[in-house]
C-alpha cells in the first residue's frame, strides 16, 4: 500500500488502499471506498497524521449521506437547474447524487483534502461536474446557492452549532435546506421535520448497528 508519507498524491493513496463500490441502498452510483475501514482508519493514523491528515471519513458512505443522496435520487425535480452546495461532503456522494438529478452547478465542500481528492475520483468516476471546494463555508455567505445539503454533519459540539447556524442563515436566505441524518447526538431535532426515512445498511465497524433508521430532514416553517 501506499501513503502520502512516502510522497505520494492524495489521489494515489485513495486508489490504492479503496476500491470502487456500489450500496445496497444506492445501486445508481460508484465510489471508491474502503472495503474494511479498521485497517485504513489506523494505516492513516499511523502514517499520515504527522501530515495532518484527518481520519479517512471519506472512505465510509455514511448513513446521512446516503438517505440524503436516495431521497435527491427520488426526487430529481428538486434538483433540476439548481446551484446546488454540499457541506462536509465526505466521499462526494450527495453532491454526485445532486449531479445525477440534474444540477445547473454543484459545490462539495470540505476542509478536509483527502475529502477533496476523494470527491473527484468519485464525480470522475460517476460522469459527473462537481466543483470541490476545501474552503470553510460555515462562517461565509451562502446567499450564490439555491440548494444546501448535508449529510451526517453533527456529530460534535461546537462544530454541530456552527453547522446549525450556516444552515439556518442560508435558509434563511431563500435556499432549500435538506439534512440527513439518523438522528446523531447533536441534530437539533426539535427545529426539524422530517421528509423521509430509510434503512441504510451500514458496519459495526463505524456504527451501532448494521441497520440504521436514517432520515431526510428540513426545518420546521413558522
């Protein structure tokens, strides 16, 4: 295997220690992801983390990315001809799915680069445009977007408030908010509604459970 410490790419090191694969809940789109996580997540601490690389999110397709991206699968119109924004993208998969449903222009941002290398191999790999942005939008305006999506963002407090509040503001702002999520520790649920459940196949290696009851949400209107 190979690894950035060794002076290789962001983008080599993702192809050769994942492969491309599909989900059970997502059979439409292809990414590359660890086959076993364990083994990845300690391989990147073991040699990476003097780089500062972060733990490989990118290479798990999580619960909250995945309902988000099969609910946009379900409903392309929503998508169609939109300026779409993706926060905390991970693997890029919601902002593929945003792609597939026909999206005027979609942004993945992360802060994360090997989440940036990640997104697009995986857009590469899915035929779709997707502009990766490694800025952090939560303290900027998102007022150039029609459409703001994330998926499993609130995991952690005082990152989850500062998730919550870009959310807000760009709705705010007039943009379609849509977060999914399996009701993680810190989802404000109680300013959310929500808009549809699955249940997303996921590994114990990561997760409580194989099987996670995992929704689509928007926040409540009055």
């Amino acid at each position: 295997m190979s690894s950035l410490a060794s002076g290789h790419a962001p983008e080599t090191f993702i192809l050769a220690n994942t492969c491309a694969q599909r989900t059970e809940l997502l059979p439409e789109i292809e990414l590359y992801l660890a086959h076993r996580m364990f083994p990845l997540w300690h391989k990147t601490e073991a040699e990476l983390s003097d780089s500062g690389v972060a733990p490989p999110y990118w290479a798990f397709a999580w619960a909250g990315g995945q309902a988000l991206a099969r609910y946009l699968l379900d409903n392309p119109e929503q998508m169609q001809g939109q300026r779409v924004l993706d926060l905390a993208t991970g693997s890029g998969l919601v902002a593929i799915a945003a792609g597939l449903c026909g999206a005027a222009s979609v942004v993945a941002a992360d802060i994360d680069p090997m989440a940036i290398a990640a997104t697009h191999l995986n857009a590469r790999l899915n035929g779709v445009d997707v502009e990766a942005s490694a800025a952090d939008m939560l303290d900027l305006s998102l007022t150039g977007f029609d459409v703001v999506l994330a998926g499993d963002a609130f995991y952690e407090e005082p990152m989850s408030s500062r998730f919550e509040a870009a959310l807000r503001r760009a709705r705010d702002d007039g943009a379609s908010v849509l977060i999914g999520d399996p009701k993680r520790t810190y989802l404000p649920r109680a300013t959310l509604e929500e808009v549809a459940t699955y249940g997303v196949t996921t590994t114990t290696e990561l997760e409580d459970s194989d099987l996670r009851r995992t929704s689509v949400w928007r926040f409540r209107t009055g």
